[in-house]
C-alpha cells in the first residue's frame, strides 16, 4: 500500500513572492508550479 499524498494543492494569496519564501524557506516547502493568473 502506497502512502497518500497530495496532487494539486493552491492557496490565493496577495503577494505571492512573500507567500512563496515564506513557505518554501520557512516550512520546508518545495515549489513545484508556478502560475500567475491576473
């Protein structure tokens, strides 16, 4: 049996360069897709 994990996961944010070096230097996160939508 496999262990679960995520497929798609997106959270809307107001400034997503902050959001992203917050989550990616501060959780341990690792940034897989990048899309801007305006």
């Amino acid at each position: 049996m496999t262990k679960p994990r995520f497929l798609h996961t997106m959270i809307g944010v107001f400034d997503l360069d902050r959001s992203i070096d917050f989550y990616t230097k501060h959780m341990g996160m690792t940034l897989l897709c990048r899309k801007d939508y305006e």
